[in-house]
C-alpha cells in the first residue's frame, strides 16, 4: 500500500504544485520556440554563423544538426514536465533533493536575471527608434545621462520593462495568448523587411555565405563542429528550464510536435530571413549590417521602420518572457514558496536585472564575458544529472506526494533534504566545464557537453546502489 505524506509549506504553493487542467497544445509549444528563437541577439547569432567561413551548405547542415540536438534535448527535459505536471525547480527535487535543488534553480534563476537585463537593454533601441520617429526633438535627451545611460536611454529601458511587466502579471495564460499571436505577425514582418530589402539590393547581388574566406578538408569540418556546438549552447537555458512550458501541454505527443515545428522548421527558416536581410544590406548601405535595428534604423522607408522597430520589440519581449522572466519566477518562489510566488518571483528577477544595469556590462566586454561563461559551464552538468536521474536511475518514475513532503520517509529526501552525490557531480564537472572555458581555449565552446557528459558519468556511478535498489522495487518506465 503507498505510503501518503503531509504536504509541506516549505515545499509548496499554487505555483509550483502539480498543474492539472494542461491546455497547452502543440501550437502553444510550436509559439513558444519561435518567441525563443525570433529576437535581436537570434538575428544576430544567425548571421554570425553565415560568417564562420563556411559556404551556405556547410552553414545550413551545421544549422540543422546542432538544431537536431537542441531537439532530442527539449523532448528530454521536456517529458518529466509533462507527464507531472510541474516546473523545472521541482522536477530538479528528484535528482537533487527536495531542498537541494535550490541549487540548479538557482543557478539557472541567475543567469535569467542576466539576460533578462541585457535582453531589456538591446529591445530598448528598437523603442528609441520608434520614440524618435515620432518625436525627433527627444534626440536632446541623449546628451545627458544618469548612471551610465542616456536620458533617453531610460526612457527606452524603462518603457521595454514596463510592457513586459504588464504582460507577465497577467500570469502564464496572458503569456500563452501574447505568444501564439505576436509570433506570426512577427514572421510576416520578418518577411516584409526581406522581401523590402531584396528589392532594393537585387536578388543576384544575395550571397549565402558572408565571409570572404571559403574553408575546406578540416578546416571546414572544424568550424562545422563550433558552429553545432553553437547552436546548441545558445539554446541551452530555454531547454533546461523546458519543464517550466512543458507542463501545461495536453500529452508528450504534442509536446514532440511543437518541438519539432518550433525548432528544425522554425530555427532555419528564421536563419534563412536573418542571412538573406544582413546579405542585402551590403549592396544596400556598402556594409555588412548584422545589428537588424541598425538595418531599420537607415531605412528611408517611415512604414518600414516603424515595422521593423515594432517588430523587434514584440520579438525581443517574447524571448525574454519565456526565457528570462518565467524561469526565475519559478526558480525563486522554489527557494521559499510560502513567501515568494510566481508573480514575486519574476518581479525579483526584473529588478535584479536593473540592478546590474546591462548597459555598463556592454561596455565592459570581459566582465560580461566571465559572468556569463561561469555560469552556463554549470548547465551542461545539470542536464547530465536531471537526465541520467529521470531516465536511468528512476526509469521514469515519478512520486509526486514525495516532490512536496519533508518525511524521511519520501522519495527525494536523500540527507536531510539534499542529494549529495548529485552536488558532488556538479561540482567535478562545473569545475571542469569552467577550466574547458578558460584554460583550454579551444575547448571552450564544448564546455556544454564537456560539463554534461562528465556529470552524467560520474552521478550515474555514485548512484549505482540506488538504481539497483530502485530496480529491486520494479521502478518500470
């Protein structure tokens, strides 16, 4: 007979309790991927590519396989999120104790709160776009400025955190809504700018690859492998946290369909507008643009730059929604649920975000760099753990009385609330992710899967007498 166990406040509230009614289908999931891909910085990381030295072949094989990889990752993390019903912090509770897994939500809260402010900073200058459009004499308010920004510069900033603040106290069900619409308006003006842009440059003066080296032999082969491994590490923190979204679609079939569409689909086709747009500003303005607000910005076309400002917003809006604001919302209510809710949660997030003022991190490139780099050479080893825990060690099994409890007696429990062998692979592969990243330079971009493979490796032996024991008790997927 199962065991039942006392719920405790320490460990829940509505937010993080198991959601029952999962309305999500796959279009919801196919929207959410395109809010995450379709953004400034997803622009510009497309275009970066283009200019690796590969030729548009080479670009697009290395596209689809590191795209491929995010993939099989999201219907990974994805699934234990679905078939529970709850977010990314508590599933974290099966590998990592129902107290230790504050420490992957709240690694993974950190890095939201980083970009979530850098995200903010780069939607800001489509609005100042659009500001001195409409009103050219607030160009004044440029010359003057308040802690390393610009009057104007305030405005804009504090204009994006408004609107994305409205947006999220309207809860997951307004975030859904603005998702599933803003997303295809956003590929129809994507393709407006293109076809614009392609009219005015030529479609013969296009060119797929925009470097003036041609790589072959290893050469090629070498930056293929960078740019896959790329690919998926810019995908790394929306995957990890996937559960966060997962858990309101109806079943894991349409999860796998949403994914499907909302990544190899999604990601190429944006890709492909990104390359095609940054290709024809150079016959157009007689130099490579990969910033698209700059592109907008030269524009002699009002139409077409209050559209491409307008689009870019709403693009930049959704990408730091569902990457930036819902994961810490979670992330941070799971560290004290009684006392901090979703809503608090991302509200922690958005003023932390100021508090870091991302325009002075732009200015300085090294401190940005280290911040950054530090803490996503620990998600490879997150990945490593929760997957290895979910699929190997307890084979799927789920209990979800025990996600919640404090008893001894519950699942998750391990020490006094907290998985040690989980900690202790995070901390052997963290640290060899983080000496992948600066010590062995050439490593440094398949830190990701450096970390993930050595924390896999490493809990799956610490945790040899625990999957024999579970696989005594018949724990079956």
């Amino acid at each position: 007979m199962k065991q039942e166990f006392e719920q405790s406040a320490k460990l829940a509230n509505s937010d993080l309790l198991p959601e029952k009614e999962q309305k999500w289908g796959w279009y919801s999931i196919f929207a959410f991927w395109m809010s995450d891909v379709h953004s400034v910085g997803g622009y510009v990381f497309a275009a970066s590519l283009f200019a690796l030295g590969l030729n548009g072949i080479q670009v697009f094989i290395s596209l689809l396989l590191g795209i491929s990889i995010v993939l099989v990752f999201a219907n990974l993390m994805g699934k234990p999120g679905q078939k529970a019903g709850v977010p990314f912090p508590v599933i974290a509770r099966m590998s990592f104790g129902v107290f230790g897994a504050n420490i992957p939500a709240i690694i993974r809260g950190l890095i939201a709160v980083v970009w979530y402010g850098i995200q903010t900073f780069l939607a800001s200058s489509s609005f100042i776009i659009l500001v001195l459009y409409f009103f050219p004499e607030a160009a004044s308010l440029a010359d003057d400025s308040f802690v390393g920004l610009s009057y104007l510069g305030w405005i804009g900033f504090s204009a994006m955190w408004v609107i994305q603040a409205i947006v999220f106290m309207f809860g997951m069900n307004m975030i859904r809504k603005v998702i599933d619409w803003s997303d295809p308006a956003i590929y129809i003006a994507m393709f407006a700018l293109c076809i614009y842009m392609v009219n005015l440059a030529g479609w013969e003066n296009i060119s797929f690859s925009l470097s003036a080296e041609n790589l072959t032999g290893i050469d090629a082969i070498t930056q293929m492998l960078i740019a896959i491994a790329l690919v998926a590490g810019y995908f790394a923190g929306s995957t990890l946290n996937f559960s966060d979204f997962s858990r309101y679609c109806g079943s894991y079939k349409k999860l796998k369909l949403g994914n499907l569409l909302g990544l190899p689909f999604n990601f190429i086709l944006f890709s492909l507008f990104s390359v095609i747009i940054v290709s024809a500003s150079i016959p157009v303005f007689g130099d490579m643009i990969t910033d698209p607000v700059e592109t907008v910005k030269r524009l002699d076309s009002g139409f077409i730059t209050v559209l491409g400002a307008l689009t870019f917003i709403f693009a930049t809006v959704g990408i730091n929604i569902v990457a930036n604001f819902v994961a810490p919302a979670f992330d941070f209510s799971n560290v004290s649920p009684q006392k901090i809710s979703f809503k608090a949660g991302g509200f922690i997030a958005a003023f932390g975000s100021v508090l870091l003022m991302p325009w002075n991190l732009f200015n300085n490139p090294e401190v940005i760099h280290y911040t950054v780099d530090v803490l996503a050479a620990m998600i490879g080893p997150l990945y490593g753990i929760i997957i290895v825990d979910y699929f190997f060690i307890k084979k799927g099994h789920i209990d979800i009385e025990s996600l919640y409890t404090e008893s001894p007696n519950g699942a998750y429990w391990y020490d006094n609330g907290v998985n040690k062998k989980s900690v202790y692979a995070l901390l052997i592969a963290g640290s060899i992710a983080i000496v992948s990243t600066f010590v062995f330079s050439a490593l440094a971009n398949y830190a990701i899967f450096i970390g993930g493979t050595v924390a896999a490796l490493s809990y799956r032996y610490m945790m040899e007498p625990e999957r024999a024991a579970l696989q005594k008790l018949g724990f079956k997927s």
